[in-house]
C-alpha cells in the first residue's frame, strides 16, 4: 500500500514538474514580446541614383501618437528632421552621399520615451578588370 502511495507521489510531482517546465518559459515569452516597439521601425535601401542614396523608412505607429524621424550625417548634422503622426508610416528618402560614408536615423517617441536609432554605413569601391591577350 505504501509502495503505491509513493509511486503517485512520485508521478504527481513529475506531472507538476513537466506543466511547469512547459508554462514558465511560455510566460516569460510573452512577457518579452510584450513591447509595442518591438520591432516597430525599419530602414531599407533602395540603390543610389547620381550622387543620392535612396532608403524607405517604415514605422509601426500603433497608437499614431506624434513621433520624429530625425537623420544626421556622420559629424551630427541634421539633414533632415520631421514630425509624423501617421499609423503606417511608410516615406522614401532620397539623402546625397557622405564623405565617410555614415548616416544615423533616429526614430524617437518623445510621449513614450521610445527612440530607435540606425545606423547605416556606405563604402564605394573602384573595380578595374585588364585583360591581356597575345596576338597570333
């Protein structure tokens, strides 16, 4: 008799041990994912085109409270700032090429204390093929 006793015991706890091991982890991911900025801002790069380098910028809006999207070269000069309060944001920018290289996008909710920031380096490279060929 005690021998059962202990084996339900013994499964009961194993039973308690696998549901808590299945649901703790479940929580705690969905805490995580909690966060209506996650994963709300995006930069894209489209090409060049002359001496301009064009991206589209997109921003998961939920609430359309107002935000920023602030672009600077690399020394911190602003080359662009906008206020927004569209849901979808969804703007294409067409920025000239940096001496360095460097432009940061700044995507910033000043009521909720949120601010995404990008950065997005450019290396231009010179490719030269020569052939030679011998002539009969």
């Amino acid at each position: 008799m005690e021998s059962r006793t202990f084996f339900s015991i013994v499964r009961k706890s194993l039973l308690a041990i696998a549901v808590a091991a299945i649901t703790i982890p479940a929580a705690a991911h969905s805490f995580l994912s909690a966060d209506p900025f996650e994963k709300s801002a995006d930069i894209q790069y489209l090409g060049a085109q002359d001496q301009s380098l064009m991206f589209t910028v997109t921003y998961n809006n939920v609430n359309a409270a107002r935000f920023f999207v602030t672009i600077k070269d690399e020394n911190g000069g602003t080359l662009f700032q906008g206020a927004f309060t569209d849901s979808k944001f969804n703007k294409k920018f067409i920025l000239p090429k940096t001496e360095t290289g460097k432009l940061i996008f700044i995507i910033s909710d000043k009521k909720n204390r949120h601010s995404e920031t990008f950065e997005v380096s450019t290396q231009t490279r010179t490719v030269e093929d020569v052939v030679v060929k011998k002539l009969q």
